[in-house]
C-alpha cells in the first residue's frame, strides 16, 4: 500500500497517481486528503472511481502530516497489508524508486528511509539556505538522539507492517518533520532494521510548500527534549512524547 497525504495539490494529484501506477502496478494507493479548498480531494475521488486500487481517505480539515499518518497507519494495520510506502504528493519523491525500497524490504530491513544524504543521494533545484537547514538539521537530530539515520526528516519510506504494529504510531505526538523523526526513533529503539537507499529530491515545480517556520520550530525544540531525555540516568519521557497529539 501506499499513502499519500494532500492538502492543495490539485495541480499534482493526478500526475502523481499517474506516475505511481507506472512505477508499481498493482499497488494500492491511499489517499489522505485534509478537505483541500482547491479540489484535491474530488479528482482523487475521480480517480478512484476508474481505478478500484485507489481509495481516498476524507479529513474534516487541515490537522498536518503527523495526523494524516496516524490516520493512514491505522487503515494499513486495519487491511492487513504487509508493507506500506508513504511519500509526498507534490512529485519531489519519485515513484520509479519504490521497487528498490520495496526489494530492501524483501532482503530484510523493517524500514526504508529515502535519503538524500547518503552516497549518490542529493537535492534539486533547493536554494542554499534551505539545503543548509535541511542537512545541519539531519546531523543535529542523528547526534542528539544518537541514531544510525543520515536522513531522519525523509518521509520517502517503506514500512514493514509489523514494525509499525510495534512501534505504535496512533500514540505518537509530534507533527511534520518532528512525526518522521519520532518514527525513526521509535523504529532503532524497537531494533527494527534501517537502511537508507540514495534518492534524488527535486523541488516540487507546482503548487506551494507546506514548509513553515512553525514545523522547523517544533522538530528542533523536539528533538532537543528527547536527546536531553535519553541522557538523564534512568531515563524519563516527557508528558507530551507520552500523549498522542490532539486531533
């Protein structure tokens, strides 16, 4: 299965299922649509309709990534599924990669990052700045929480569904980037087998990100909690990594 969170991407929904059906024929496809204003959620649901592998799960409102996720999980976990991909909808991840992910997953790892930081891995079309952030954002995060994990904030990923059965992300409680970092280290905590496979991100060309100053914010401050949490003798969780998110 894989899941693909929108909000506004009506200029990419139907190119992305496109290319998605090329790539891994067969596949089922989820969508997870926060009642997008721009009709993102009808030309899914146009594209169900002549496809029976496409399903569109409708939200009542914008409730961010780490929602969407809780919410697509739970469906994975309730189908059965074995393995669940997830990525973004604005064309950045390309989908020709997925049968590599999903062969990683064959040889026995339990998750599979996207990553653009490691070898034969890399950016397109990113201005300075923000390939800066993104890559002094990834070294902070693996070194405060000491994770084996060049690329925490990838959401290009293949689950093994018995993974995420165990690391349980309907209790998760961060959104955005701060939800894919959670997943990770829940994922090493459990001992599941991580392995990252290079990818080429490309700036989406249509459509607005869904970057904030506000989810940059959150990962960081996040991130610091857990990484001083993990180095207190004996260990302690704070309240919020304890309580799932609001909905």
């Amino acid at each position: 299965m894989v899941l693909l969170p929108t909000y506004q991407e009506a200029d990419n929904i139907v190119s992305m299922l496109d290319a998605l059906r090329a790539a891994v024929p067969g596949a089922a496809v989820v969508v997870i649509d926060d009642d997008s204003p721009d009709g993102t959620g009808k030309l899914a649901d146009e594209a169900a309709g002549d496809d029976p592998r496409i399903s569109v799960l409708h939200r009542d409102g914008k409730h961010g990534l780490g929602a969407a996720y809780r919410d697509g999980f739970a469906e994975v976990l309730r189908r059965g599924d074995d393995v669940v991909v997830t990525m973004d909808c604005d064309l950045s991840h390309d989908p020709a990669v997925v049968p590599a992910m999903l062969a990683e997953i064959e040889r026995g790892a339990d998750l599979v990052i996207g990553s653009r930081y490691v070898p034969g891995g890399g950016t397109v079309d990113w201005p300075l700045r923000r390939r800066a952030l993104s890559r002094w954002g990834n070294r902070y995060t693996a070194r405060a929480l000491r994770l084996p994990v060049r690329d925490c904030t990838s959401g290009f990923r293949a689950y093994r569904a018995e993974l995420l059965a165990r690391i349980e992300p309907a209790t998760t409680s961060a959104d955005g980037y701060a939800f894919l970092t959670e997943l990770v280290r829940r994922s090493v905590e459990a001992r599941g087998r991580v392995v990252e496979v290079p990818i080429t991100f490309r700036d989406r060309q249509r459509g607005v990100s869904k970057m904030s100053m506000a989810v940059i914010v959150e990962s960081m401050f996040r991130v610091t909690v857990w990484g001083l949490a993990d180095r207190v003798p004996g260990g302690w969780r704070s309240v919020a990594d304890r309580r799932p998110a609001r909905r």
